[in-house]
C-alpha cells in the first residue's frame, strides 16, 4: 500500500479527466514510482514515519507527480477538454 498519498487522492486530482481505465491497482504502481522518485530528490525517505500534517508538501509533489503518470496524452485522439488540458498543465 502507498504511503505518501492514495488512489483515492490521486483519482480526486484528476477527477476532470477521463480515468475509467485506470484501476487502483495501476495508480498505486504509478504512486510507488512517484514516491521512489521523490524519495531519491529527498535523498531521505519518510516511508515509515510519514505525516501527511508534516509533510504536506511530500503528499501533494507525490500525488501530482502520481498524477501526471496516469495520464496517456495522445495528441490524435484525445478529447481532452480545455479544463482537462488546464489540470496537465497545472501539474507539470
């Protein structure tokens, strides 16, 4: 199970765009990339003493960046809508 951040979370992020294919158990693959991703920038992992009130800041880069992975942008053949576009904006 994630530690820094959840599907749930990460699903209510991108609650704008279309994530029906997207299963938990593929967000939370996507999250435990983020979180070893995060945790080598840190150069420190807070894996076994996480405190989302502490480290806020380490919940919201994970979530994002968990995020960010969800997405398969396919210029072609998305139906992305201007708000959608905006959130994958916001995220990078």
């Amino acid at each position: 199970m994630p530690t820094y951040t959840s599907a749930t979370i990460v699903k209510d992020r991108c609650k704008d765009i279309n994530t029906a294919d997207l299963t938990d158990a593929k967000i939370e693959t996507n999250i435990y990339m983020a979180e070893q991703i995060v945790n080598s920038i840190m150069r420190k992992s807070f894996l076994t003493n996480f405190n989302s009130g502490a480290h806020g800041l380490i919940r919201d880069a994970t979530t994002n960046l968990a995020a960010f992975m969800c997405f398969q942008y396919d210029v072609e053949t998305s139906t992305n809508s201007a708000s959608s576009s905006a959130l994958i904006a916001d995220l990078l």
